[in-house]
C-alpha cells in the first residue's frame, strides 16, 4: 500500500506546494495538503495544529515546513502519527522526497523591456547597432533612441532604418516634434513621451506613442491624451511618470494606483530609471520592487536606462525580475525560491554545512590536501595535520606550511580570500568554484555531460612553471 504523506501549510505557500507536488508526476507515495488557517506556514504552532488538525489523521507521515519552530517528539506523540520537518524552500522538496522536481519554468513574462540608449545622437550608427544588440542579448526587447536636448540627430532616420534591418523593435524618446516625426516616417515602432498636446503626431504612422501628462504629476491631462488617442482608433501606452525619491517618487507611487484604478484596462509603462540611476542603492533590489509593483498593477511595459556605472546590468536585472514575478504570480506565490539571479550580494543559504558537519569531516581527512570551507563562525581549513578556523584569511596562512612552495601558496591566498569575502557576505563558498554574482555577474556555462576539469589544487604545480 502506497505511503500516505500529509503536507501542513498555510495560505501564502499552498498552491505553489501544491503545483510543486503535481509537477512530481507520478510517485511512490498518495498525500494531502492541509492549509492549516496561518498565513506564513512558518508561523504555526504546536498549539495551532493541535487545536486545528482533525483526528484521526489519514496518513503515514506528516511534513511541517523546514523553519517550523515546535516540539516535532510531542506532536508525534498527540496525534499518533510521525511528525517531521521538510526543507526550508519549496523548491528543494523535491529532492527532500527523494525525487527530482520539475525546474521551475522561468520562460514566460509578460513585460516589454525598452532599453533607452542615451547618448545616441553622439554615437554613430554603427555604435548605436552593436550597443543596441548588447542591449537585446540582455533581455531588451525595445531599443529607445535617446534624443538629447538641443542636440542635433541628423542621422536619426538611418539609425532606425539600421536598427529595423538587424530585426530590433526601436522607439524615439524626444521632446522635439521634427525629431518624432523623423522618427516615425523612419519606421519606428513607438513614440515616447507624447502628451495631450501632441498626440496628433501618431495619427497617419504606424508607431505606437507612450502617453504622459502634458504637466509633471496631472493625471487629468493624461487622462484627456488617453481620451483623444481612444477616439482617434490610436493604440497606445499611458505613463504616469515614476519621479526620484524626495522628488515625488511616493506621490507618483500614488498616480499609478490611481491610473490603475481609473483605467483598468489600458496599457501602461514605466520608467524605473529615475530610481535606479538616481539613488546611491545596488539596483537589484530596486528592481525587484518595481517589478513587483508593475506585476500586481498589471504593468507591461517598463522603461530601463543605464547610465552610470553601478546600473550596468540593469537590463539583465529587469529581465530575470520580470520571469521571477511573472512565474510567482501564476502560483499565488511570494516571490522567493524561483531564481537566485538578483540576491548579488547574500546568499539565502549560504552555509551548507555547520560547524559540527565540518569538524566531523576534518576527523576523518587522511591525506595533505587542503579542504576550504565555511560556516557561521568563520573559515575553516583542515587536513590531515591539523583544522584552523578563522575570520580574517591572514591569520590562517602562518600554519599552512607552504612558504616554500609558490604555486601552492598563491592558490591558497585565492581561495582563502574568496573564502573571507563570502563569509563577510554571507554567500556559499564552495572550494575551487566561483561565487556567484547573480545576474550582475554571470558564471560560464557548465556543461552537464562531463567532469569539472581538476581544481586549482591540482593545476598549480602542472601549469607554473
């Protein structure tokens, strides 16, 4: 007879638990999920479930989230029936169950990226081409031709002519009427930033014009463009316009819910470069909370723009955001465990062994190779002669015996300083493998089929000379 397992969750967590299940196709075992009346499955307790839980109970086993806080012995006990921890994330019940869960599918979003090339009317044509396919390999879906103030862009027709030839979708971003002209009898394929007082300009072209106020913060006059387009047979986007923090950015919060409300089915957009350029922040998470603002308003377009140096993966950033949302969405899901692409800096797990796992281990290490790993009180260092620990990586070299052997040296001074940079991070270090960056960093594609090539360890005295 099939093992009957019962799942305890609460409401946040039930259907991603219960589409996580399903993706198991058929296994060894029946189960049941039971959404126990809390909102964070973590948040249950021993009282809850005893006053809640209905006896008898139907199964074999019965699996709490992995950060439940009780006295599993006395639930076991009460009910009669096996009481255990699974894993902290959903994602890794798969593998808890001794299966191999369906990889969470990131392929679907819903959100256009337009991707605004600044300076292009001080780059040549071929320098906006090669800078907008950089911007298309990230994830832009849009290339937007930054128009500059009292700039001339005499060759703005033949950089949206070149960009159309190279399969790219283009929009013109200006304020200057000859130059959207220009732009739209050149084929492009949006018009950014009309407003009320010139949305004739999209009558007669095919180009799509993105609406904003006619004045800063008047959703009113919006309101009127939105009106003249919708009369005219025109489609469009409306913008309400996102402003920098202390500089209206919570009252410009406020229009988009308001324009969400007083036009609910109508496109919309928005420029998220106002905050991540404009603010002192890595721009990871100032994308996820945009993008998760654009997901629960239904904002399908965003505006991305990359000017200083610390935005420089900003499209990367919008593009695994927007999966991210989008697949968290579909599920009634927070948006945790589906992607790691914008934690840059930390790492949710960032310990796979403890203190003891490790100390364990370095018993039983026969041999003079050097083991690197961490845990939350610092580096640890072992072989067969000895097991050090420490937070600074300096004070580990004096015991390493390897003053006299260069190659071996350098290696260690590498990895015991990426070691020291995790675990100030708190990121998972992993002896001989790069930390991973996120999105703001890419690793190297591995390849699946074959072994990792041998480790620095091994390297060091074959490729020195």
């Amino acid at each position: 007879m099939a093992e009957r397992l019962l799942f305890l969750t609460g409401h946040l967590a039930h259907a991603r638990l219960e589409r996580v299940l399903a993706d198991l196709g058929p296994t060894s075992f029946s189960h049941e999920i039971i959404d126990i009346g809390v909102k964070v499955a973590a948040l249950m307790t021993e009282e809850i479930i005893v006053r809640r839980l209905k006896q008898p109970v139907a199964a074999d086993r019965v699996v709490l989230p992995g950060r439940f806080k009780g006295n599993l012995e006395r639930l076991s006990g009460f009910f009669g029936v096996p009481f255990e921890r699974g894993p902290d994330e959903l994602a890794d019940l798969p593998t808890y169950l001794g299966r191999q869960g369906k990889p969470v599918d990131l392929s679907q979003h819903e959100m256009r990226i337009f991707a605004e090339i600044v300076d292009a009317s001080i780059m040549s044509v071929d320098e906006i081409v090669e800078y907008a396919s950089r911007l298309s390999a990230a994830g832009a879906d849009v290339i937007d031709l930054g128009c500059l103030p009292e700039t001339p862009f005499p060759h703005l027709a033949d950089a949206v002519q070149a960009l159309k030839a190279h399969g790219l979708a283009v929009s013109v971003d200006s304020a200057n009427v000859e130059e959207l002209e220009t732009g739209a009898r050149a084929g492009a394929d949006y018009l950014l930033s009309l407003t009320e007082e010139t949305i004739g300009l999209a009558t007669g072209c095919n180009a799509i014009p993105v609406l904003i106020p006619a004045n800063p913060g008047d959703l009113d006059s919006l309101g009127r463009a939105i009106d003249a387009a919708s009369a005219a047979g025109i489609s469009f986007i409306a913008d309400p316009v996102l402003d920098p923090v202390h500089f209206g950015f919570a009252a410009s919060l406020g229009r988009f819910l308001e324009a969400r409300r007083r036009w609910p089915e109508v496109e919309m957009m928005m420029g998220t470069g106002n905050l991540t350029e404009l603010t002192d922040a890595d721009t990871s998470g100032i994308t996820a909370v945009l993008a998760g603002i654009c997901s629960e308003l239904h904002i399908r377009n965003v505006l991305v723009v990359h000017v200083s140096p610390h935005t420089v993966r900003t499209v990367e950033e919008h593009d695994i955001a927007r999966r991210i949302m989008f697949a968290a969405r579909r599920d009634h899901a927070l948006p945790r465990g589906y992607d790691a692409g914008l934690l840059q800096l930390h790492d949710r797990k960032p310990y796979p062994n403890s203190k003891e796992d490790i100390d364990a281990l370095a018993k039983a290490v026969r041999d003079a190779n050097y083991r690197i790993m961490t845990a939350p009180n610092g580096i640890h260092v072992f072989n067969k002669n000895g097991h050090r620990v420490a937070q600074d990586a300096f004070e580990l070299f004096p015991g390493l015996d390897v003053e006299n052997d260069g190659a071996h040296a350098f290696y260690l001074g590498a990895e015991l300083t990426k070691a020291e940079l995790a675990w100030k991070l708190g990121k998972r270090y992993i002896q001989d493998e790069p930390l991973s960056w996120g999105v703001a960093a890419p690793r190297p594609e591995e390849d699946r089929m074959r072994l990792a090539k041998a480790g620095h360890t091994l390297r060091a005295k074959k490729d020195v000379p």
